[in-house]
C-alpha cells in the first residue's frame, strides 16, 4: 500500500511539474508578446493611420480631423495638427505622412475628390500649406511616398477606369501624370486600393515603385522601374472578389526582395491567405502566410536588413527573420501603421490616438 501511495505521488508531482511548465512557457511567451511595443501617450485620440519614422529621434504620424503629431527626441510626442492652424481641415482624414526631417513634411488626406489633398510643413508643423487638391471629382488618394526630400509619388483610386498616380520633383509643389501609356494603368472591374495605412503605395532605391490592389476578381501588384513612366503587373493569390478584401500593403528592400499583405478588413482574425512574396521586384509571387493569422494592413521592410520584415494590423503584428520561412508574433495588439529607422527602433499607430514605441529584441536576419 505504502509502494502504490508512493507511486501516485510521484505521477501527481510529474503531473504538476508539466502544467508548472507549460504555464511557465505560456506566460513568458504572453508578456514577451506585451512588451514587444511600449504604448506611450499620443495626446491625441484620433484614429491614426499615416506614419513616417525619419531616424530613432523623428518620426510624423497623422490621422483623423486634420490631425498630426511628431516626434524629435524618439520619446515624446508633440500635438502639431494641421487644424490648429487652419480649422478648416478638421473634416480631414490624413491618412498618410511623409517626413523629411524634423521641421518638414508632407501630409496627404484621403476621401472623394477635393477631401483628398496635400499640405506641407517646414517649421516643424507650427505652419501648413495645402500644395494640392485633387481635382477629379471621382478620384480619392489613397497614399503618398518619397524617394527623397524632391521627388516623391502620390497613388489613387481609378479615375475613369485607370489608376491616378502623380509625380512631384519639387518637394510636393507641383504635381503631373508620369505615365507615359496610362493604358497600362487600366484596372479591372471594381479594382481599387485602400487607405488604410499609407503603405499601398511603397518606394524603394532610386526609380523603383510599387501599389497594391483589392476589391476585384484578383489582387495585383504594379511596378514601376523607372518613376512611374512605365509600369508591369502581377496577380498574386490573396482573395478579393468584394470591396473589404484584397491587398492592402506593399513593401520591397533593396535586394528586390519584397512581400505583399492583406485580407478581410472585416474580418481581423479571419482565415485565409494574408501575404505573398516575391523575388523578383514583383514579376512573381509565393504564398507566404504570415503571423498573427488574419487582417494585416501593412508591412514593412527593416532597415539594414536583406531578410526581415514586420507585420501589421487588426490581428496584432508579427515578423519574419528569414524570408518568410518563419513568423514571430510581436503582439496581439490591433495597429494601422508600422514604421522602422533601423533594427532596434521603431514605432506603430492605430485606433483612438495609439502610438507604440518598438521595446523587443534587435530585428535581424537569421
């Protein structure tokens, strides 16, 4: 009897040192999850969706009723709204933001003709000046980027049936069609982009860029080598076939490697494909399911990095170390935006004035 008694109690301690374990596993994964991004107060509650991170000191981020707020120490957050200078710009949704340095940028507002525009500062947002409006009463831009301080891009939905982009050489003063055939701009039937992020449009070295697109029978991503005078496509195998669904962000490094992300928006733990990647400046794409599963809105290329990117979105964000081969989850947290100025440090926005600061381990290729 004693033997048997002896017996169950060590099962009962085996038992208890599994479950001791397992939880131990399961609470180190979670605030390892937690602590990969720090919150940290906006003084905004706005939805934020436009976000530029210039270095580990300056980064802009923009959202709704005229709002812009920026950094210049990588800590705190200043309120530099477009609105308190020009309350006419409250009814504005800035979706997106370019950063050039601590005293400029360039902020682009999202909606049906003249809801979408352009306004810069160069005093650090204490000033604002609108550059352009759109002037298609059909058109709505859904992101901007720049290859530098001059010369940078604006992408918009189709305008009598082709996609808008535009071409600035001159700091978002002026602005024209680059394309020299706009026929090969031609989209598909209930194609469009989604404002959701800035990132549907992306840039990268010298000449190259990118948009992604959803709502139609497929999902395609463009390229352009040469500024937008010229531009390729190619589908990929994210679904679409309705107005929330389909590619939402696009992003490249400078080795040609690149991947685009997407899903439901409707659904932001739902199933199916939500990236693809591609080799070869996007001639060809691979399913490459990224974590968390379901809803991402962006993506993002880490700096200094030929194999590591970050997700985003509704689902939390993850990232991969390896090309896709495998996903880490950063975080279960829902964000809109992500932005890197070099493997240690970054940020990410989201809904009701969230700003995140990057607090996990140093993101480099395996």
């Amino acid at each position: 009897m004693k033997s048997h008694q002896t017996v169950e109690h060590c099962r009962t301690m085996i038992r208890q040192s599994i479950c001791l374990l397992l939880s131990s596993l399961f609470f180190s994964s979670a605030v390892f999850a937690q602590d990969a991004w720090k919150k940290v107060d906006s003084g905004v509650t706005v939805e934020l969706r436009g976000l530029s991170v210039v270095n580990r000191h300056v980064a802009w981020a923009s959202g709704a009723k005229g709002t812009v707020i920026r950094t210049v120490d990588g800590e705190n957050w200043q309120n530099v709204s477009i609105s308190l200078s020009l309350p006419e710009t409250s009814q504005l949704d800035f979706r997106d933001i370019q950063g050039i340095d601590k005293f400029t940028a360039i902020a682009m507002s999202a909606g049906p003709g003249k809801a979408s525009t352009i306004y810069k500062t160069t005093d650090g947002g204490a000033h604002w000046e609108q550059m352009i409006v759109n002037g298609e009463a059909t058109g709505f831009w859904d992101a901007i980027d720049f290859w530098d301080a001059n010369h940078g891009v604006i992408f918009g939905d189709p305008i009598a049936g082709q996609f808008q982009v535009l071409i600035t050489n001159d700091g978002g003063k002026t602005w024209k069609n680059a394309a020299k055939d706009l026929t090969q701009l031609a989209a598909l039937p209930n194609e469009g982009a989604f404002a959701a992020s800035g990132t549907c449009v992306s840039i990268a070295g010298k000449n190259d860029v990118w948009f992604a697109t959803g709502g139609a029978e497929k999902t395609r991503v463009f390229h352009s080598a040469d500024r937008g005078q010229t531009w390729t496509f190619a589908e990929t195998a994210v679904a679409a076939g309705a107005p929330p669904k389909g590619l939402f962000s696009v992003a490249f490094n400078q080795h040609g490697l690149g991947f685009a992300v997407g899903g439901d928006y409707q659904k932001a733990k739902g199933e199916g494909l939500n990236a693809v990647i591609s080799r070869d400046k996007a001639k060809t794409w691979n399913a490459a399911p990224a974590l968390p599963s379901g809803f991402l809105s962006v993506v993002v290329a880490v700096p200094a990095q030929a194999k590591t990117f970050v997700v985003g979105g509704l689902a939390g964000s993850g990232v991969t170390r390896n090309a896709g081969l495998s996903w880490e989850v950063l975080s279960d947290t829902p964000l809109n935006a992500i932005g890197f100025a070099d493997p240690l440090h970054g940020w990410a926005v989201g809904p009701k004035g969230l700003v995140m600061k990057y607090a996990g381990k140093r993101l480099v290729d395996e």
